[in-house]
C-alpha cells in the first residue's frame, strides 16, 4: 500500500456543498421526537416524501424510538433494514417440522418445538389455537424421556387420556404428513404458514408494544417464509432432478435455511407515502434534497470495533513503520468507513443538511458530540426553536426554514 493510500485512511471529511444545520437533544427519545417534529414539519410545507431521507449510523439502537416518534407525530416510517427470516418464529416452525419429520428417533423436546413456534391446524378455533405456552410446557414435562418414531408418539398419546386433545391432534398430523416432494413439500408448509399468520400473529400483537414492532416483523416473516416455500418447491426439484439432494425432509431443512440466508436486497418492502429510514452504509450515489442524518455522537460516528491486534502493531501498520509498511491495514482500525459513510450521506443531500445529536443516556450520563462536526461546522439551532417544533405549534426553525425558501427559489430559477 502507497503512502498515499495509507493517509487516505485518516483523511478529513469534507464539507458538504449545501446548508448544514444541527439540533441537538438531552435524550436519544427527544432527538428522535425533534427528528420526527421536523419530517412532519416539512411534510405538512407540502415538500414531497421522497425529497426526505433520515439517516442513522445503525438502525438498532434508533428503530423503535423514532418509529414510536413517527407514531406520534403522523408520519409513515420505511425502515430499510434486513430481516433476520432465521431468528423469526413463522421460519423456524418450518424448520422444527421438518426436523421432527426427517428423525428416526424423536425425544420430547424435538416433538414439542412447533408447538413452542405456535403450530395450529389449518382449520383449527381461534379460541383453542394456537396452545398456551404453559399447556406446552407441561405436556413436555409429562411426557416419557426415551426418543421413539412419530407412530409410536401417536399411538402414545391416543391411548393417553391425561395428554390434552390438541396435542393427540398434532401428534397424529405429523404421522400423517407425506413424504417430502415437491408438491407436498408446497401444501404442507404453506397450510402451517397460512395458520401461523391466521392464528399466531394475533398473539404477538397481543404481547406487543404500543409501537407494535414485534408484530410488524413477525407479519414481514410469515410473508417472506410464504414465498420461500414456494422457493423451497422449486429448488427441491431441481435439486432431486441433479442428484444433489435426497427425498427427505433433513435435506428440505438444510434448503430452506440455504435460501433463508441468502437475502435480498435490503429493502424488504416500500411504501409510497412512507419516508424513508436508512443506514448510513445504503445512501451512497443517492440524490435527496433533504438529508437528516441523526445520533451524530462520539459513540455512534465513529463505532469502536474490537481487534485482536495490538495497538502498537496497529500504528506501524497505519504509518507504514519498517517491515510493516509491507502490510495492509485494515480499514477497521481507523475512522475511514465511519467517516466514508457520513460523507456520503452529506453529498446525497441536494438542498440542505440536518444533523441531530442527544447529549445524555437514559441514566444521565454525557454523550459526547462526534468528532467528525468539527469538519461540519454546522448552524446550531437554539433550544427554544427545537421546543417549538416538538410542541403543538410545530414551528420549523428558521435555519431549516431558509434550506426551504432558497430551494425554491432555485427551481424557479431554473
């Protein structure tokens, strides 16, 4: 690596072309509330939707406050985030069927799993289905330790009496159920989705919170776990005709968890009249009049990274000290991608910038500002003027009210 690579590592970032004005909160709840304030703000000037773009340098910790902020002031949030399909409920009901249909021996626990995920018969009561957490568990504490086939499980619980009517009924439906094919692979595993989004999905709403999030993604799962196992149908087939896979329901398992992890682009859905919710690392080569880019503090811009490296080593890497100007630093140990992905979200921004930032945790401890605003040198808005965007009167400050004003004039310049 060149001298001139290396210094391109810690170069400083560059001062956006337009307007950059900040506003900054005690708490992450209230920048989040000013964020949404001024989007609805913006909106209610008749500035169109997809003129708007919030950026954030990790959606985890910012998601649910400012989804509940855009509940609270009106506005229709789109997330462009990736769903984890693995570690949802609706995908691994999938998975533990199979996992008990591909088993020559199935112990307790193995058996119960789809119960745990909420597996409900295709025609099945709202008022019986999907069985209670406690019923389930105490069936599994009931049940004998030795692994058996899924007939002698069935023959098991049917001469039981103690066991509860329900679970007779889904023991008996895994005995039931064909071997693997293409076909079958498709009715089987769309019926127990089907029922999941009928009969499971109103439970996690019932356990949600106000801002409903969990429902949200358990909604967006059992649609992407519906379009996987027509996948799975496809590829099943395919995968028969080449020899690659075997008829049975271990290697339907193994395909499906091969197509759950192979993700699309990272928008999962979109929404017209929704603004958009980005991370920092998905605006490059956009073009959006108004950038809001939030949580601009020390702990977010730049995020620490854990290195197994030593700090020393690390520095003669970076200066390119001796024998070790023969190596490659790895851009982890410097600010660049953090300081590359605030860039990017600067010059996406055609009209105007706006920066948040908190300066407190829930606990009351100090939030330092990102060292990357001393490149910015931004119009801090005074306090009172973020009060008044957040109270009834939802007054836009006037630094972000002449981005609007000069923006204007502009197109009818030209």
């Amino acid at each position: 690596m060149t001298p001139q690579n290396r210094l391109a590592l810690s170069k400083p970032l560059d001062s956006p072309d337009v307007p950059v004005v900040e506003m900054v909160s005690t708490t992450r709840r209230n920048e989040t509330r000013s964020v949404m304030a001024l989007v609805a703000t913006l909106l209610n000037q008749d500035v169109p939707v997809r003129d708007i773009a919030v950026v954030v340098r990790d959606l985890d910790p910012y998601e649910e406050p400012l989804f509940r902020a855009a509940l609270q002031h009106g506005v229709v949030p789109d997330f462009w985030t990736q769903l984890r399909v693995t570690q949802t409920r609706p995908f691994n009901l999938v998975v533990s069927i199979c996992d008990v249909l591909a088993a020559d021996s199935i112990d307790k626990h193995t058996l119960s799993q789809p119960l745990e995920h909420r597996w409900t018969p295709s025609e099945a009561s709202k008022s019986k289905w999907p069985i209670e957490p406690k019923t389930v568990q105490q069936t599994v504490a009931s049940l004998p330790d030795d692994g058996r086939t899924l007939a002698k499980w069935a023959d098991w619980t049917a001469q039981n009496d103690e066991i509860d009517d329900r679970i007779e009924l889904f023991v008996r439906w895994l005995d039931e159920v064909p071997d693997p094919r293409p076909d079958t692979i498709s009715s089987v595993l769309t019926d127990v989705v089907d029922a999941y989004a009928t009969h499971g999905l109103p439970e996690t709403e019932t356990a949600d919170s106000p801002a409903l999030l969990e429902t949200e993604t358990d909604a967006r799962a059992a649609l992407r776990v519906e379009t996987l196992v027509e996948q799975l149908r496809h590829k099943f087939a395919d995968r028969l005709d080449e020899g690659a896979a075997e008829q049975s329901w271990a290697d339907v398992a193994e395909l499906a968890s091969l197509i759950a992890t192979q993700r699309p682009g990272r928008r999962e859905h979109s929404h017209a009249r929704a603004v958009d919710v980005l991370e920092a690392n998905d605006v490059w080569g956009l073009d959006i009049p108004y950038v809001i880019v939030v949580g601009l503090t020390a702990s977010e811009w730049p995020q620490d990274t854990d290195s197994t490296t030593q700090p020393e080593f690390e520095e003669a890497i970076l200066t390119g000290s001796g024998e070790a100007s023969k190596l490659a630093p790895d851009t982890s140990w410097t600010d660049a991608r953090d300081r590359d992905h605030l860039g990017d979200a600067l010059t996406a921004a055609s009209s105007g910038v706006i920066i948040t930032r908190h300066e407190e945790t829930t606990s009351g401890d100090v939030v330092h500002p990102s060292p990357f605003l001393e490149f910015i040198d931004p119009e801090v808005v005074p306090d009172a003027e973020i009060q008044q965007l957040r109270s009834s009167e939802c007054s836009v400050p006037p630094a972000v009210q002449a981005m609007l004003s000069e923006s204007m004039e502009t197109e009818t310049d030209d």
